[in-house]
C-alpha cells in the first residue's frame, strides 16, 4: 500500500520556537510526522468534501490527522514533486 511519505496530501509537521522560527517536528520512533490535510476539519466543515475520513476535535474547531510516514492510505495521491 503506498504511504504518507510519498502522497501529495501529507505535510510535514512544523514546530514554531519562542523566536517564531518555523523546524520540522523531531522525529517519533525514527519517523517523520506528518498531517493529512485531505482529512483536516476548520470550523465545523470538511476541508476536503471527497475524504473517506475526517479528523474532529470535541470543539469541531479545527482538527487533522498526524500520521507517521509509513502509515497506509487508500486516500493517497502520488506527490507530483
């Protein structure tokens, strides 16, 4: 099954540090995090409205799933880069 680290629709997680610079998120277990935008949730609505998932938080305010690399999509969507 093709994964995270090769789909159009995983970001790299960033961390801003106390001088507003943006990193890319340590890694966890020896792999990189990312977030699946295709499953992101903003103000109560779907940002994607042809996912077959969806993140939500209790407050239905903003919401996406953090997957690692590896994770296995049906969703996924060959990076074009």
């Amino acid at each position: 099954m093709k994964n995270c680290a090769t789909c159009k629709h995983a970001e790299p997680n960033m961390e801003t540090d106390v001088n507003g610079i943006e990193t890319e998120q340590e890694l966890f277990n020896g792999q990189r995090v990312y977030t699946c935008r295709k499953t992101e949730m903003r103000y109560r609505e779907r940002v994607d409205e042809t996912s077959l998932a969806v993140a939500q938080d209790a407050s239905g305010y903003n919401a996406a799933l953090e997957v690692l690399e590896t994770f296995g999509c049906v969703m996924h969507e060959e990076n074009e880069s």
